[in-house]
C-alpha cells in the first residue's frame, strides 16, 4: 500500500523524506522490521520506542512514525512526527487493512465488570439469530465458528484490524467486543467505526495504570465521547457514574436499569441456582444465569439486540436458553451436595457482587468457603479491601497466591491480611500454594456448604517470575468435590 493512502486522518507536525513509497507492513515492536516496514516508536510504559529507530532501519525499515524526530543522516528513509504515535498507529493500522470496522457493526463494551460476560452472550445470541458475527474478549476471540486465541482484553491496533478483516472477510455483520480502559488510553481503538457502545458499571480497578479513579473514570468515558452521531450508547443508570458516560457523546443515549425507570428496565422475580427469573419490559422470562450482577448483563444484552432492530420475543426466548462466559459464576454441584463456585472476580466490587448473589442464594445453615488472592504487579491498594469484603461476606477465607507475576507471592498476601480485622483473623487461613488453598477449602468443607474460588476464572495458567505454567482452578475443583457427570 501507498504511504501517502496510510497517512489519511494523520495531523502530521514535521515530514522529512517523501511519501510515494510502498509500504510491505507495520509494526511497533522493532523485532519484527524488515525491508520497506514502517516503524512506529511508540512511548510505552517500560520502553521507549525511539531508542530502537537506528536498528530498525538496518533492519529495512523505510518509514519512521516518532513523537521525537532524530538526527537524520538517512535520506532514503522518511521520517514522520506526530504528536502521538500510538493514535497515529491507530489510524494507520485501520487504513492498511481497508478500515474494517466500517463493514460490519461493531459495537463496544466497556465497564470494570461484566464486559466478557455481556459481549460473551450477544455473540451467542446473534449466531443463534441467524447472523455471522465475531466475538473480541479477555477469554476467546471468534470469527464466527472459528476461534482465536486471546492474549489482551483488547488486541494491539494492527492484531485488531487484521483480526476485524479476517471478520469481514468471513461474512460477520457483527462483532462484539470488550473495550479495556487500557486500550481507550492507549489508543487502541483509534481509528474504528463503532456501531454502538454499552457502559456496564465502574468500580475500583487498575489504579496502579490510571493513577487515580478519576482517572480511569475519563478513560471509560473517552471510549463513548469518540462515539460517532449514528451510533448508540447504552448505559446502566443505576451506576452512579452511568451517566457521566454520556456527557459528551455524539450517540443516541439509551439507559438500562433494574432500580428506576430507564429505556429498558427489568426486575428479578426470583434469584436461586437453577437460574434467575425476571420480568423484563413486561415479559416473564426465565433464564440459566444466577445473579443480580447477571440481571444487570443479561439487560444490557437484551437492550443492544433491541437497539440493532432484532425481534423482542425472539431475543427474549434465545436468551433464554444461553449460558454466560466460561469461569464466570461457573459452578459444580459435588456427590455429596457441596457447590464449588469459579469466578474471575478480581475487584472488591466483583467479590462482593458473587459473594452478595450467593448470601441472596443461599438457605443460611451453611459454610461460605472462600479462596481468594490477588495479581502481582498490578493496583495494590486493592488488596485489603478484597480481604475484607471476602471476609465480611464469608464463613472461612483461605487467602493464596493469584498470578504473582514478578512480585513475592507472600508480599501480597501479607498486603490483603492488613485488611482483616481482628474479629475476622479466626475465620483467616493463608496458603501460599493456590492448588493446597483449593483443596483445602474443599476438605473443610461438608455436604451444602458453597464453596468459592475467586480470581482467575476462565484462566488455564498461573504466571509467577514471567513463567505461565498449566492451572486450572475449575480442573482442581472437579477432581477434589468429584461431582456427578
């Protein structure tokens, strides 16, 4: 493709060298450059871009995109600067794969909780609708039948346009797709044509990235503020913050909500482990997924199928028969009656929502065993109040090892015991091996009692020192309560 055709939408600040040039690819990692590449020195977090521009162009390199113009003493290769790299490789990465996102309708879910789970079901609902559509998640990504490994809740701007090609290509005439704060900040999703956007909540979460909560707040809200007019923009209203999503965004604003009066509005009739009823805009519907926090998703689904013109009754009866997203309130009944419980719940407000479904749940003779950890290397201010809630919220808390990454996995344990209170100390196991923590819960525990395992969800690996190795917190569950097939 022509340079000149790439650099369409760009603001570029200074261009040294010319622009009818073949370009063979793009990339921001300098290990991949090869002849007649363009390079983009992205300013990251632990790297600096611009340090690799010379190996790069030994390398092959011909274009240069940089926030910081070198010496150049290479006329053969052109230079750009940009004020951002990361938006210009937004940009450049949509035009080099034919801007994919505006051949199918692509719509956008963002919040700090329920985003998998919400994309997950209008991915399984629409193929059941009879449409080709594409699935962009933290657990699996699909062009329709076919899946594609996840390695990011959203995907790097060149992995996502091509992945968004390979959509269009295949037929979809939907994609559904998680969109992480990191990715609204990181520009991710510069350059995409969206359809619609839906807003599920926000708590606290990722503050070691964003600093402050108002911080992250802005990132969410700077997914819907770069909505186009002929989209929507769905949002929960009883967030307190669903609103402020909406403040500036160009969409047509619709609201969901279980507490007030809202666009789509539902309520629960009944709340056990054999599913949730729910009267939903007038409709008695019974469906597989447990939960309040499940009510508040299955709306937003319902919602957005209403908003792209699909047929009320017969979302209502498809959704009916669905279930969520794999390790989400994903759950086992043992031969003895024991529950086992898998959750990706990461963040005090996710804990509490699994936790607090299981107390509305639950008869109250029996033991809530909770095993919980947190991630190394990630928001540490968390920590406590994650201990607390699960303590609060539970009979017995185990608190054990979660993806340590580079971090001593007993420094994080000892940041989540300065959040247990006295009282709560005798009810307070830690167990440094997350395997020995699972089966200890399940040892402890005796016919009806729920057993919870929060954290990792869907996750097949532990990272600890860089390394992943195999885990499976539904496999060591399964062979400790041994259910009935």
């Amino acid at each position: 493709m022509q340079l000149e055709k790439l650099l369409h939408g760009v603001t570029i600040k200074e261009l040294v060298g010319k622009t009818d040039r073949e370009i063979n690819a793009l990339h921001f990692d300098s290990r991949g450059v090869s002849k007649d590449d363009v390079f983009f020195a992205v300013v990251g977090t632990q790297t600096d871009g611009h340090q690799y521009i010379q190996q790069t162009i030994v390398q092959g390199a011909s274009v240069i995109i940089c926030e910081n113009l070198p010496e150049v003493d290479d006329f053969t290769v052109t230079y750009i600067k940009v004020d951002n790299t990361s938006l210009a490789l937004g940009i450049m990465a949509g035009n080099f794969f034919g801007n994919p996102s505006a051949d199918l309708k692509l719509i956008g879910i963002t919040g700090t909780n329920g985003k998998t789970t919400i994309a997950t079901i209008l991915f399984k609902l629409f193929k059941d609708l009879g449409y080709k559509t594409g699935l962009i998640s933290t657990v699996e990504n699909y062009i329709h039948e076919t899946a594609v490994p996840a390695t990011h809740t959203t995907p790097n701007p060149i992995a996502l346009n091509k992945l968004l090609q390979d959509m269009v290509i295949a037929g979809c005439d939907f994609c559904f797709m998680e969109v992480s704060s990191h990715a609204v900040s990181q520009h991710r999703i510069a350059g995409l044509t969206f359809s619609g956007g839906v807003f599920s909540n926000i708590t606290h979460d990722h503050l070691d990235f964003h600093k402050t909560f108002d911080g992250y707040l802005k990132a969410k809200k700077g997914f819907f503020d770069m909505l186009p007019k002929a989209a929507f923009a769905l949002t929960n209203l009883d967030d307190k913050n669903g609103m402020v999503m909406l403040q500036n965004t160009k969409a047509y604003k619709k609201t969901y909500a279980l507490k007030q009066l809202a666009d789509f509005k539902a309520k629960i009739v009944e709340n056990s482990f054999s599913g949730l009823h729910l009267d939903i805009d007038n409709e008695d519907v019974y469906f597989k997924l447990i939960g309040s926090f499940n009510a508040y998703n299955l709306l937003a689904v319902y919602g957005t199928a209403i908003l792209l013109e699909q047929d009320k009754l017969k979302v209502l009866t498809l959704l009916s028969r669905l279930t969520g997203a794999e390790g989400r309130f994903d759950y086992i009944l043992s031969a003895d009656q024991i529950i086992g419980i898998v959750d990706y719940a990461h963040t005090p407000d996710a804990v509490q929502n699994v936790l607090g479904t299981i107390a509305d749940i639950r008869k109250g003779t029996e033991q809530v065993i909770t095993v919980i950890g947190c991630g190394g290397d990630r928001d540490k201010t968390k920590r406590p109040i994650m201990a607390q809630v699960a303590c609060d919220w539970s009979d017995k808390v185990i608190l054990t090892s979660d993806n340590p990454r580079t971090e001593n996995p007993q420094s994080i344990i000892t940041d989540m015991e300065a959040g247990v209170s006295p009282t709560n100390k005798r009810k307070t196991l830690s167990i440094l091996d997350r395997k020995e923590a699972i089966r200890t819960a399940c040892h402890l525990a005796k016919s009806g009692d729920i057993i919870l395992i929060a954290g990792k969800g869907h996750e097949k690996y532990q990272e600890v020192n860089g390394q992943r190795s195999h885990f499976d917190d539904k496999e060591i569950l399964i062979e400790q309560l041994k259910p009935n097939s």
